[in-house]
C-alpha cells in the first residue's frame, strides 16, 4: 500500500473517529484492535473498522475482523470509497433492528426469523 493511501486510510480513521466521538486508535495502543477510540482511551460501545479503499466493496475477512475485534459488541464497517463524500457502513442486521426499536423507529418486529448461513 502507498505511503499516499495509508495517510488517506489514517484520516478516514480520524474523521470516522470523531463521529462516534473518539479518535483514531493509534498503533501499539492497549485496549484492543478498533479502529476508533474514545478521546481517554479505553473501548467505544461500538466497534469500528474504517476501511478507505478505491472501490466500495466487502470482504468476508473485514467482517470476520469486525467481529473478531467487536469483543460481543456491536460492530461496524465503515466505508468510504475514493472520490466520494459518503460513508457508508455495514452492520449485523439484527443490530440495526434492535437499534430502529431502540430509537422509536420501527414497532418491534412481528416475528424471530432465523436465517440459514
């Protein structure tokens, strides 16, 4: 990777970061493998991994690093691809339902569906 794509990788971090107010988690920082961090240190209640990359896309390795860094919390991918001003994020869908009841924005779902994998 180029020294130019590393530091628009590390300020995608920071500005993801300071949306979830927190900052890029530096490298050799305790406190686990988030991409994101509150300003103190320590864990978000959300797991982050920022991913600056020339094209939008997902990879199953990204979610199972998601995942595997998360620790049982939530857990997000967040994205933005060269040349484009939004940020778009991948998410457990049972999470996001959770949160749009959470929020008053949905009723509770009707029913439990189970998903094959």
């Amino acid at each position: 990777m180029a020294a130019k794509d590393r530091a628009r990788g590390k300020a995608f971090e920071l500005h993801v970061g300071r949306l979830f107010g927190g900052r890029r988690r530096t490298n050799g920082e305790r406190g686990g493998f988030d991409d994101c961090v509150p300003i103190d240190g320590g864990l978000l209640p959300v797991s982050i991994e920022a991913k600056a990359y020339e094209r939008l896309q997902l990879r199953q390795e990204w979610v199972d690093q998601a995942v595997r860094n998360s620790g049982g919390r939530p857990w997000v991918i967040a994205q933005r691809p060269k040349g484009s001003h939004r940020i778009y994020a991948t998410v457990d869908l049972k999470w996001l339902v959770e949160l749009c009841v959470t929020a008053g924005l949905i009723t509770k779902p009707i029913e439990e569906v189970e998903v094959a994998d």
